[in-house]
C-alpha cells in the first residue's frame, strides 16, 4: 500500500503562535517526519535552533533526512518527550523560548501495517511506539481479563460497547491467540450490534485507539512531561500542544487552566502561598481547529485541537 504523505496539521497556526523569529529556540518534543521542524528551523534562520525529540526510530530516521539541510542548527535525540528535562540537561540548555507537542500519529505510522496501528490493513498486533518496550497490544488483548479489557477500553477509548467487546474478545482467544488487527478488527465489529454500528467511523477505532493509549502509556506521560514543562520555559516562552481526541485534549486544557489561575494552593490553606499571580497566560482559551480547506486537503487533520499557553514574566 502507498504511504500517503505526512503532512503537519496547523502548521502556520502554530508557526504563528509560536512566535518563531531569528535567533529563538525551540523543542517539538514529537518530531516525527519534521513537518513542523522544518518550518519551525526555517521562520528562525539563520540562528534559530531547534531540538526535535522521539522515541520512534522510524520517525525519527525520517527527521534526520528531511532535516538534513540544517544540521547546523539542529540536535535530534531519541527519548519520550516526557523526559524532555534529561534532554536538555544532557544538550546544557537550561531553557527554551518555545515548546511543541503534536500528539496524533503520523501518517507513515498509520499506514506501515508492520507497526499495527491500524485496521484498515492486516498486520501484528503491535502497536509500540518504541519497539524497546515490551507490551504489545497482543500481549494485552490475549492476557487481560474481561474485565480488565472492558476498563481499558472504557478509560482510553470511551467505548460504550466495552463490555460486549472484551467479552467476545475473551470468547474469541479461548480458541486462538487474537494477534493481528485484522482478526481483532473483526472481533470488535461482531460485538457490536449490526443496527448499532456508526456509519461514519469504523466499529473498532475507539478500542483501537485505547489499546494503542495503553501499550505507550501516553496518557501517563504527557502528565509527567507538563509537570516540568514550565520549569524549560523562558519568560513568555510558550508551550504549544496538539491533541486528537478529547482524552489529551482534557489533560492539556486541565493543567493550562490550573496555571492561569491567579491562586492554586489547595483549597484546605487558610492563606494563600503562590502570591496569587498566574504561571500563565491562556493565548487562546478556546483551541485552534483546522479550517475547512486544511481539512478537505488532509482529512486526518478534522479532530486536531491546538491549545497555547505563555509563560509569565516571573513565574
């Protein structure tokens, strides 16, 4: 099957929110093919830098061979972006003037059917950002119990079928292991009622999607990499954050309300002790969607949500 070209979603919104300018520097700490990095590198010539972080050596192999015209300029390192702060450490930049997360897959990745992201083509029942890690959607799907199964995929798909799913799951792997995604697939589309089933989206994305979730803990570190994210910012630095679903979009949009609040000591202290002056300031309280020619021109860009913050002067 043809790839179909990546392209990077909101890219002059981001472009634009970022403030990218000669001399600044910046993180995509999901650099993926390097759509936004090239603009990024581009928009701060001739002195800009940039340091594009991911922890899928696919991804990042593509990187460094659209990127290498700025070599120069740029620093590549294959880590989770929820350790964005060794990654600096290790580079001695103390801080930032920008911060980039695009949490959706890219379309490379979507469509290898080796990689088992998708149903929409057979392949193993994969589903690892980083193939260093051991759990694999299959071995999830073939060991959890049914219970386990249907909170999961409650939790990080929000699939109302959950039950009926991870009981034919279960009914299915008694007889055989369930190890590519097209038997799951299947699976999946049997548990659903026939008069149930959307007609716009395919009956196994939600628990695809919580599977895939699962497997790379990205929920879990997309809150550990907004504990510090802050802390890498210069003054007025901002952190930029793409989402696809609600789940991440929910996290981001949490943590960037708690910052801009002028007070966030819990509410048990009699007096307040943060001195009552936001982290920051909300550069669009309502995200930045695609516009309806971006959309046309990549359907996969419809569900992105881009959320921006800026750092306060002294926070």
């Amino acid at each position: 099957m043809q790839q179909q070209e990546h392209r990077p979603v909101l890219l002059d919104e981001v472009i634009e929110h970022l403030r990218c300018t000669a001399g600044k520097s910046f993180v995509d700490g999901t650099v993926g093919g390097g759509g936004h990095a090239r603009a990024i590198l581009e928009k701060t010539a001739p002195d800009g830098r940039l340091i594009g972080i991911d922890w899928d050596a696919d991804a990042l192999a593509k990187a460094q061979s659209n990127l290498q015209p700025y070599e120069g300029r740029l620093d590549l390192v294959r880590e989770n972006f929820a350790r964005i702060g060794p990654v600096l450490a290790r580079l001695h930049v103390q801080a930032v003037d920008g911060i980039l997360l695009d949490l959706g897959l890219s379309s490379f990745q979507v469509d290898a059917a080796e990689r088992g992201f998708s149903f929409s083509q057979p392949g193993p029942l994969d589903m690892r950002m980083d193939t260093r890690t051991e759990t694999t959607a299959a071995q999830l799907v073939n060991t959890l119990s049914e219970q386990e199964l249907a909170d999961l995929i409650w939790s990080f798909g929000e699939e109302r079928w959950r039950r009926r799913i991870a009981r034919n799951i279960v009914r299915v792997r008694a007889e055989a292991p369930i190890e590519t995604t097209e038997r799951l697939a299947e699976v999946v589309r049997k548990a659903i009622p026939a008069g149930k089933r959307s007609r716009k989206r395919h009956p196994a994305t939600r628990t695809f999607q919580a599977l895939r979730m699962a497997v790379n803990r990205e929920l879990d570190n997309l809150r550990i990499f907004l504990e510090g994210a802050l802390d890498l910012l210069r003054p007025r630095g901002r952190l930029a954050i793409i989402s696809f679903h609600s789940l991440e979009d929910r996290v981001a949009k949490q943590a960037f309300s708690h910052w801009a609040r002028s007070c966030r000591c819990p509410p048990q202290l009699p007096l307040c002790q943060c001195e009552g002056k936001p982290l920051v300031l909300r550069v669009n309280k309502k995200p930045v969607v695609p516009g309806a020619e971006e959309i046309k021109a990549n359907p996969r860009a419809r569900s992105g949500r881009l959320r921006v913050v800026e750092k306060a002067e002294a926070a």
